[in-house]
C-alpha cells in the first residue's frame, strides 16, 4: 500500500545532531530504510520553527534565516540520497518520480510567523521549493492566533495579513494548513480560501477534547470543500495521555469517516515531532501493522488506499499543478 504522511519533524532533530545523523538510516520514527518499509510514496519535511528560541532584536529575521537553512539541509539530503528520494515541487513531480522507484520529498514551513508581514518572503520560500505552509504553531503571528483552552482567544482568527497571506498562496500553488490555528482562523481561511485546504496533522475533538484537534463541524466542512485532515499519532491528542495503541488511531479514523467520508481521512503522524508520549505504531517502518488493523475493521481496499494516499494525491494534484 502506497504511503503519503502529511507531516513529520524529522528535520528539526537532524538540525541539532549536525552532521552525526542523516536520512538513509537513523535512530528517530522516519528515514528512508523505514519509508520503504511503510511504501512510502511521499513524505513531507516539515521545517519548525519554535519561535521562542528567537529573541532580541530581528527576532522574526533570525526565524526566517534558520528556515532557509533547515530547507538547505533537507534538500542536501534528498541530494546525497538521491537513488531513494527525490525533491518534489509538483504533481508531476510526485508520479514521475514513482515511477522511477523514488520517494518523493515535500518541502514544508510549520509556523507562518516567519513571515513578519512580508509577502516577498512567502515568495522566495516558494522559490526554496516549500509547497505547505502550517500558519501558525502555538503562538500569536502576523498572520493570525493559533489553538487556545482560552474560549474567547479561540475565536479570533486571521488578521489583515492572513487573507493576503492566503490569497498569495493559492495564486503561487502553497497548500494551506490549518492546524494549529484557532477555531476562528480555521473559519476564516475555508471560507476564503479558494483551494482545498488540509489539517496536516490534526485529529477528532469529539474523541479527544484538546483544542488542536477538529470539531465535527469542522471535519464535515473540510470534507464538503475537498479537503483532508492527517491523522496526528501524539497520544495527548488521540485520548489525552501519554501512551496511545493502534486502536486510538482507527477510532479517529472511524470517526473522521463517519462525519466526513471517505474522502477526508489522511495521515499526518507528526513523527518526530514529540518526544513526551508513546505510541504502539513507534515509526512509519510499522505502518503496516496499522494497515492490517484498519483492514479488519471492514473497510475496503479502496477505501484504505484513499486513507493512505489517495485524499493527499488529489489535493496535491489541485494545488501543487
């Protein structure tokens, strides 16, 4: 079964080890030995930025100067393992490179705060190859306010910048990704939006009330405009502690369908991307084993191949032409 995992943070950990790790073979949840193990037919790289990290005087340019070279890193490696994977920056690019027997690697930025109000920016990381851009992380940006326990922060959504900012990204050919933002911001953006967005990695607040996951209204508008939502494997968001088993996953999965359809549910595992919870699935090499799970829960091969990389395929192939 062919794979394509919406987001992963392999990137960021790759950063800190410097040159004592790299993509063929490592000790974390994603490299090429395991996408081959799980079929991977796409990865997106994710390259976060924890803004906190930044400070002092040109704060954001210090942010956007670490980005690009997060983006050269990731690219290097695609370069020194280029018989496995393979830099994609379109559809096109996506099913030549299956057929040649290559992964293909999508370039993303997680936290579009980077940005600081500048659309030149956005433009010159579409030149870098970037092809999704998560709006916000945890904070407040220039382009809106992110997830909250706060109910009334919870409501605010974009700022002027933000639909410029959408806007831009639907002519340049950016996936839009609402996770992390607020409930507010997610309104806003699928109502303006005039491309499908997704929920890289974000799972069901029915089943598990944190408020980075979707409410059902939220699955159903998705599902209505097209768009998909990346199963996220962090424990806290599948039942709200810190171990999770195969069964958390499909029950978000069930549930996603149930409200949605076939036609929203993704994968965005989020691998890498946090080190304070267990999952039984431990890397993308043992997405098989959740594949066999889903297969007994009765659904079809056609469904589970739209799961797994057929909802992603046709929003790849709307926005990235």
């Amino acid at each position: 079964m062919r794979l394509i995992d919406m987001h992963c943070d392999t990137i960021s950990l790759m950063m800190r080890q410097e040159r004592l790790a790299n993509l063929r073979k490592n000790t974390w949840c994603v490299d090429l030995e395991k996408m081959q193990q799980a079929g991977s037919m796409a990865q997106f790289f994710a390259s976060f930025i924890h803004m906190q990290e930044f400070q002092g005087e040109d704060r954001y340019g210090k942010a956007y100067a670490y980005a690009l070279q997060m983006l050269a890193r990731t690219k290097q490696e695609f370069a020194e393992h280029a018989d496995r994977i393979a830099l994609a920056l379109s559809y096109e690019d996506l099913q030549n490179h299956h057929a040649a027997g290559k992964i293909s690697g999508f370039l993303t930025v997680e936290e579009g705060g980077i940005l600081d109000g500048s659309l030149k920016r956005l433009e010159e990381l579409y030149q870098e190859g970037v092809r999704l851009l998560t709006l916000t992380w945890n904070g407040e940006n220039c382009i809106g306010y992110p997830n909250s326990r706060d109910t009334q922060a919870m409501n605010w959504g974009l700022k002027p910048f933000g639909f410029q900012v959408v806007e831009r990204m639907n002519e340049l050919g950016i996936i839009v990704d609402v996770s992390h933002l607020s409930d507010g911001g997610f309104w806003n953006v699928v109502r303006h939006s005039k491309k499908t967005v997704v929920a890289s990695h974000s799972n069901a607040r029915a089943l598990c009330p944190h408020p980075r996951n979707l409410t059902d209204e939220m699955i159903r508008v998705l599902a209505e405009n097209g768009g998909i939502a990346g199963i996220n494997f962090y424990p806290w968001f599948l039942n709200g502690s810190a171990n999770a088993a195969i069964c958390d996953i499909i029950r978000h999965m069930i549930h996603m369908y149930r409200v949605g359809g076939e036609e929203v549910v993704a994968i965005g595992t989020d691998f890498d991307g946090f080190d304070d919870g267990v999952n039984e699935i431990r890397d993308i090499g043992q997405m098989p084993l959740l594949y066999e799970a889903v297969k007994k829960q009765g659904f079809t091969e056609r469904q589970i191949e739209k799961f797994w990389c057929g909802n992603a395929l046709r929003v790849i192939k709307e926005n990235l032409r």
